[in-house]
C-alpha cells in the first residue's frame, strides 16, 4: 500500500476533562507489524502499564495487524498526552 507521507488528515481533537476518548493509531507506513501475537503481547504489556501509571479504564479495544482502537477513560483527561488544536 502506497501512501503519501505529505498527506495528513485534519481532524479537530478535544480532551475533556470526565469524557471518554476513542483513539485510534497506524504503525508505519501501515505495516502489519501487529499481526503475531508476540508483537500484540508487548503492546498489550505495554497498555496495562500505561492504564496503571496513569488511573485509567480501558472500556474497549481492538488490535488489528496495521492498527489499533482504544475506547479509554481518564478521571481527568489524556492529562497533556492529548493534541490540541
């Protein structure tokens, strides 16, 4: 798959403080760098030490070999982790 890196979607993004956020991340150049499961494991690994770290509620999530959803709850936002625009 062919992308043009010059290319950016332009989404407005909010972090509100309460709100649940739905995230949602590529790996490069769409890669299918998660479709073993030792690559899903580390990242899974790696989303509970961040979810405890930072207090939050994973309530939704699907890993897929090129991309990840996250459907995550904060107390108090992304805390800083979150784009503004």
């Amino acid at each position: 798959m062919t992308s043009n890196p010059k290319h950016r979607k332009k989404v407005k993004h909010y972090n509100i403080p309460r709100d649940a956020h739905f995230l949602t991340f590529s790996c490069y150049r769409r890669y299918q760098l998660l479709s073993k499961d030792r690559s899903r494991l580390w990242f899974i690994d790696a989303l509970k030490k961040a979810r405890t770290k930072h207090g939050s509620h994973l309530w939704a999530w699907v890993i897929m070999p090129e991309h990840i959803h996250l459907l995550i709850w904060t107390p108090d936002g992304l805390g800083g982790t979150g784009r503004k625009e």
